[in-house]
C-alpha cells in the first residue's frame, strides 16, 4: 500500500512501491548488487523503469543471478539464447554490453579489491542526500556522474552514459533522491550517520 508521504514516481504498481520503499537510494556495498543495478540501469535506457521491474526475475534468472564471474564466461551460444528469452530485454547491443562489462568489472575488483571500493570514490565513499521538494526538481546527471561516466568509459565500459550513471547512483544509495516529504529521505539520512 502506498504512504502520502512518499515519492510520487512509483504510482500505484506494487513492485514500483516496494522497490522504492524497501531499495531505491538503500547504500549499496556488495558487489554482486552493484552490478544488478549496472545492468539494469543499462537496460532500462530508452524505456520505462516499470518494464525493467516487471522483468527483473526473469534478468535473474536469465543472467544467472548477476554473478559476474559467470557472465564474463558467456559465448555466443549463450548469447544467442539470451537473444531469445522473452524474460528479459532482447536487445542485442545491451546483451552484449553486459558480458563485455562483466569482464571489465572484474578487472576492477582486481585492481581496487572491490567493486565498491572503485565506485563509492565518486561521491567520497559518502551518500549525497538531497533535499528535493519535487520530482522536476531531480537531475538527469550530475558532476559526479559524469566523472562516473567519463571512468567507466576510459576503462572500455558501454552503456554508462552519464544519465545512466547517475540513475544507477540513486538505485546504489551513492545519491539520495527521495523528496523532503518521503519517509524514506529520513531514514537513509539516519543509516548513513
């Protein structure tokens, strides 16, 4: 059920509502989720974050739980099985990008020890907590983000546009967007004290 002092942008759909309440904006430290909502954010460009949430057991299933180390290992065999689940998104280039950036992930858990370690320097290992009074009010993209983006990129990611960067830092709780009137704002103000 859905609270008045909330977020407006989950609407009435059930799996918007508990993704908000219970993730969205949540501080994210494991790297397994990290690359969920890399993945994911990378899907939904283009489309509406409802379509990725009405599909993201079938995400799981289909990419085997997000396990990075499996994903790297995929042929084209298995992309081509990918290519037709009707779970998941069946968008080639995205498909693609998401084996080539889980070999590129890997290549930084090697380099810093952790995913999470790399990523959170953006934001200086700290939330960035927001105090947005409306929805129009939230950006696209932010200086972080596009630092985020510009990295990613030299290091050989795709699909990590600053937009996209700066969505999967809402969804990781590198930012947090929820609005003054949302229980929510409070509460990831009072986890990251």
């Amino acid at each position: 059920m859905k609270q008045n002092n909330t977020c407006d942008w989950p609407g009435n759909n059930p799996l918007m509502i508990e993704y908000h309440d219970k993730e969205w904006g949540e501080p994210v430290h494991d790297d397994q989720k990290h690359f969920e909502f890399m993945t994911l954010d990378a899907f939904q460009a283009g489309l509406s974050w409802a379509i990725i949430m009405n599909k993201r057991e079938g995400f799981r299933k289909a990419f085997d739980h997000f396990d990075v180390n499996k994903i790297a290992r995929y042929d084209e065999t298995k992309i081509q099985e990918l290519l037709k689940d009707p779970g998941i998104i069946r968008n080639q280039m995205k498909i693609r990008a998401t084996v080539h950036n889980a070999r590129k992930f890997i290549e930084i858990q090697q380099e810093s020890g952790s995913f999470d370690d790399y990523i959170w320097q953006f934001t200086g290992h700290n939330t960035i907590h927001n105090q947005w009074t409306s929805l129009n009010q939230i950006p696209a993209t932010s200086p972080e983000s596009d630092a985020m983006s510009k990295d990613l990129k030299k290091r050989g990611f795709k699909f990590v546009g600053s937009t996209i960067c700066y969505a999967y830092m809402q969804a990781a709780g590198m930012v947090n967007d929820h609005l003054v009137k949302c229980f929510r704002n409070k509460e990831l103000k009072i986890l990251s004290i």
